[in-house]
C-alpha cells in the first residue's frame, strides 16, 4: 500500500514542494493530497500591485490546477486541527485526512503585538481579498476627500511589505488624481530596518519622490475610530490604516503539539525541516528553520521557493527510509518595488551594490517572472510581466 503525504498550504512553499514531490516520487510510490483555502497560489510578493490596479490579480492568482499533476488530490479546505498522534488533519468542512508524512506550509499571520484597536481597525496584506479590501477602501476614502480636506491613508511598517504597499497606493492616486495624503510610519528610526544604510537611503527617496510622508521613531501605541496614536502624546487621523508591521503563526499550528516558539507562534524546524515530530515538516513562514549559531532562515519568498526544492526531496527521502539533506539558506539579494520604481541591493552576481532605474525594475519584474514560470508555465510568465 502506498503511503499517504499530504501538504498543507499553497503559498510559495506549499506549491513550490507539490511541484518538487511530483518531480522526485516514482509512480505508485505514494499518494500525494494538497489541502489549502484557496484553490490558487498567490505570488504574494507581487500582490500589492492589486492595490493599485485589481486588473493584476488574473496575474498574480494561479490556479492549483495549472500547477499540480493529475495524480495529486487536492482539497479546498481550512485545517483546524493536528492530531500527531493519530496522524490526522482535522478540516472544517471536510471529513478528516490522514497522513504518513505530513508538510506545514500554512504561512503566517498578521502580529498585532497586543496593540489596543490595531486588529480592529487596521486592513492587512495577506490575500487577495486584503489586497482589493486596501483598493476598496482607498478609493472610497479618495473619491469621499476634498484638495482642502484629502484623505489620510497611513501605513504601519516599513519593512518590504509596508514599502511596496505604500508606493502602490502612491501610484493609485497618482493615476486617479485622487486627494490622498500618504503616511508611512515606522517604529524604530530607520525605515528598512537592520539594512544597509544604502539601500534604506535609496528606498527613502524613492518614498519622498512619491509624496508619501515618513514618521520614524515612535510606535504605533492604540488606534481607536478616528485617530492613530503614537507614543504617549502623538496622534493623527485616518481614513484608511493599513498595518505591514510583523508576522506570527497560523492558529492551526499553534494549537498543535509541535514544538514552537512561544511568542510567535511558529514551528521550530531543523535544517532538513522536520519538526519536534519526525513525521511532520514545516518550512516557509510557517517555521523557524535552523541555519546554525542560533539563526534562523529569514520568512521571505526567496528563501521559501528555494527551501521547497529541497523539502519536496526530502519527504520522498523520508519515505523511502534514506538520509535527509540539510538546507541551508543563501541570499542572492533584495528588490523592493516603490510604485513604478524599484531599488535592488546586494544582488548575488552584480557588482554595484544597490541600484535603481531600469536595471533593478527589470530584475523584480525577472524574479517574479522566474517563479510563475517555474510553478506555471512560461506562457503565464510572459503574460504577467508588463504588470509585474
């Protein structure tokens, strides 16, 4: 009797290890079942190009079937529970699904750090559905302000997520001509932060090139209705807040009995991705993946896609009883998109170290590229790139 592997999730690393099993397991070796809440993988480092034109998201929404073999069986469903036990998937609507080997790549969900009114109020960036939310209500607040009175769109965190979405939103009202006024709030002092100060003085002029209005250096503390509060003494109003300010893990993988950090919630891994239980693997944002002297692989797109080649291996190796390869992360660099610009930094092979213009547009528009092609097809990639 062949043995039953299943995947859970269809983010970068859910399908990237769907597409590396199908390549590796032999015919009648194993059956292979793919569960997710959608029935497409997002390429969710480009997802916030639907902020601006919704248009996109026929390029950035792949459906599972362009991507999986006839073979594997997939399941349009929500885990609500995992039963290492019994080694069995608990599914909101479905009946439950066993494994033999099982492979968590659920992602991650907004942190909110307990912040009073921030879950409440703020929109998120996780799906689809949060990037039209974002388009949604920008155009309300848009088409609702005045030259006088403008709309005031904050986004909370500048890390890459918060980057991209600003200078999206930077682009939609520039298309539109709508009144909005554009703030990109940070925390700690730098924008980027932990970065080369190069490349965190690239992004920020691209940032002011766009209008958009940088504040460092004060938490975001409460949010009620009406007002942003930051620190002990600041606040300012909003129409639309969007929140970009950190990751934790899924509920599902938290309620588990794998062995995971306490305060984010995710799984801990080792290097060749299993977890506390031989019989589970996890990689992507779903884990914290061992990389030696107490680090972690970075929760990037790069690192999952790149992790997936190896973990869909390794769970062929696991059944047929052989050695597991160890992974280990390398960064081949960063591109960050700011609307229509782009800023490129510490590009493996290139020896400028941070760039912009024409050279670090088309490298972004080339990494997304890559990955459609690799998951789809190159037909998909061709046509995806002029809004990519």
């Amino acid at each position: 009797m062949s043995a039953n592997v299943v995947v859970v999730g269809a983010g970068y690393a859910g399908a990237g290890t769907v597409k590396s099993f199908e390549d590796e397991i032999d015919e009648g070796e194993a059956e292979l079942t793919w569960i997710s809440e959608h029935d497409y993988h997002l390429v969710l480092h480009e997802t916030h190009r639907v902020i601006r034109n919704p248009e996109v998201e026929s390029k950035v929404a792949i459906p599972v079937d362009e991507i999986k073999s006839p073979s594997t069986n997939f399941i349009r469903d929500r885990v609500t529970d995992i039963d290492t036990g019994e080694q069995t998937l608990e599914l909101q609507d479905g009946d439950p699904v066993d494994y033999d080997y099982l492979l968590l790549a659920v992602g991650s969900s907004t942190a909110f750090f307990g912040i009073d009114g921030l879950e409440e109020h703020a929109l998120t960036l996780k799906s689809l559905d949060d990037a039209r939310e974002i388009h949604e209500a920008v155009r309300t607040a848009g088409e609702d302000a005045t030259q006088s009175e403008p709309a005031q769109v904050l986004v909370g965190g500048a890390g890459l997520s918060g980057i991209q979405i600003a200078g999206e939103i930077a682009g939609y009202r520039d298309d539109t001509h709508a009144p909005i006024d554009i703030k990109l709030i940070e925390g700690l002092d730098e924008i980027f932060p932990g970065n080369d100060p190069e490349v965190q003085g690239a992004l920020r002029k691209r940032l002011l090139n766009r209008d958009i209005e940088i504040l460092t250096g004060d938490f975001i503390s409460e949010v009620d209705d009406e007002l942003v509060h930051l620190g002990d003494d600041e606040s300012m109003p909003y129409d639309v807040l969007v929140w970009a300010g950190g990751i934790s893990g899924r509920e599902t993988v938290a309620n588990s009995d794998l062995d995971k950090d306490e305060r984010s919630k995710r799984v801990h891994a080792e290097s060749n991705f299993q977890t506390s239980d031989d019989r589970v693997f996890a990689i992507g944002d779903t884990a914290l993946i061992d990389q030696g002297n107490d680090e972690q692989a970075p929760p990037t797109a790069e690192a999952a896609w790149t992790a997936a080649e190896v973990a869909g291996e390794n769970l062929v190796r696991a059944l047929r009883g052989a050695p597991l390869k160890s992974w280990q992360h390398k960064d081949k660099g960063t591109a960050i998109s700011v609307g229509e610009d782009a800023v490129a930094h510490d590009v493996m092979g290139i020896p400028i170290n941070t760039f912009g213009g024409v050279a670090a547009r088309t490298l972004k528009k080339a990494i997304a590229a890559r990955w459609i092609a690799e998951v789809s097809s190159t037909k998909r990639a061709i046509s995806a790139w002029s809004d990519m």
